[in-house]
C-alpha cells in the first residue's frame, strides 16, 4: 500500500483528526507522511504524529518536544543538513535516512489502538518492502518496535525490545532499539542525550562497516 493522504481507514482517528482541525484550522490534520531518502540505508520509526508537532507541521517529529534530540543527534552523526527541523518550508535534507510512524495518524492521547495499529502496518510493510538496500531501522519505543515485527511476519517472543538491543531480523534488515524520545522519557532521564547517542555510534558503525 502507498502512502495515502486521505487515507480514513480508521473512523476514531479520521474523526478526531476532524474535530482537532476544526479548532486547529492552520494545522495539518491529516496522515503524515514519511520523511527523507526515497532508498534509505537508515529508517526510523517513531510511534504516532503529535498533536502539536508532526500533527501541525506535516513532517515527523517536527515542531514538537520529542523531535529536539532527535534531529540534533541525526545531525551530530552525519545524517541531517540542520539540527533543528522547524517546518516543511525549511530547507533540512536528511542523508541515507527516512524517519516515518508506525501510524501515520495522530490518535486521541497519544495512544492509537491494537486495530489501528495492525491498519496502518500495511503502509510500514510496503515502506519497507520498497528498499532495496541492506537496511538498518532503529524502533523509537516498543510499540514502533512491535509495528516493525508485525510488518515482516515475526514473533515479537523472538525479539524483546530492550533500549540499544541489536536484532537480525532478516539477511537484509537489522532492528535496533531505543526508547522513544519524548519529553516524558528525557525529562525523567529514562533516555538520556549519551543514551541515545550510544544507540546512533552503534548504528552508525554498522553502516561503515
């Protein structure tokens, strides 16, 4: 399945996007669509677009809290143009990365459902399916970790999710793990800067290598 702007598969979400758009008429309000290289070597997956970031701007964790270490580690390591990503008319370019969600939609409290999470997968599989490189993706909190097994038909007993844990998942694919950059994680210092940048040196190795 191709990306689908108008996608409604999911009657909670398109009726919540509805409802925030009406209050919120200058925001983006609709599926948000992955950013970055077309053939990534690199692919992020977050969990969901936020209310006031991604949901707004129409970019992955951008305008938002949970985009701040995000881009600045992309950055640091070499693979974005700017530390900072602030709106789709900037001018950031990503190298040999594509960041995405496991759904593509903003749900009510930041919490998309087990059936939407399942519909929407088919949108990550057929993302994934497309590139043809050896490919490395790194799962931002269980849930994307969870979304990215779903899409390759694998047992999730096979491959607990554990911050910085390494899986091969395929000849091709290679799944790292890191607990999601949101406010709430770095704030409580459950993620910190050096821990998520230890999850990047990691990766970055790998594709040197």
């Amino acid at each position: 399945m191709q990306f689908d702007l108008n996608c409604k598969q999911c009657p909670r979400l398109a009726n919540f996007l509805d409802k925030v758009s009406q209050s919120n008429p200058d925001y983006h309000c609709r599926p948000v669509a992955p950013f970055g290289a077309i053939n990534p070597q690199f692919l992020i997956v977050g969990l969901a677009p936020g209310m006031h970031g991604a949901n707004r701007t129409g970019r992955p964790f951008t305008g938002d809290y949970a985009g701040i270490l995000l881009y600045q580690t992309l950055n640091k390591f070499g693979f974005s143009s700017s530390s900072e990503s602030i709106s789709l008319k900037d001018e950031l370019q990503l190298y040999g990365v594509r960041i995405t969600n496991a759904v593509k939609c903003l749900p009510p409290e930041n919490k998309p459902t087990t059936h939407e999470i399942k519909q929407c997968n088919n949108y990550l599989a057929s993302e994934i399916k497309q590139i043809n490189n050896k490919l490395i993706i790194l799962a931002l909190g269980k849930i994307a970790h969870e979304a990215v097994l779903m899409s390759q038909h694998l047992t999730k007993n096979h491959f607990k999710f554990s911050h910085g844990a390494r899986h091969m998942i395929s000849d091709k694919q290679i799944l790292y793990d890191s607990y999601h950059c949101s406010r709430y994680n770095t704030q409580t210092k459950r993620l910190t800067q050096s821990m998520f940048e230890d999850v990047f040196f990691k990766i970055k190795r790998e594709m040197e290598n």
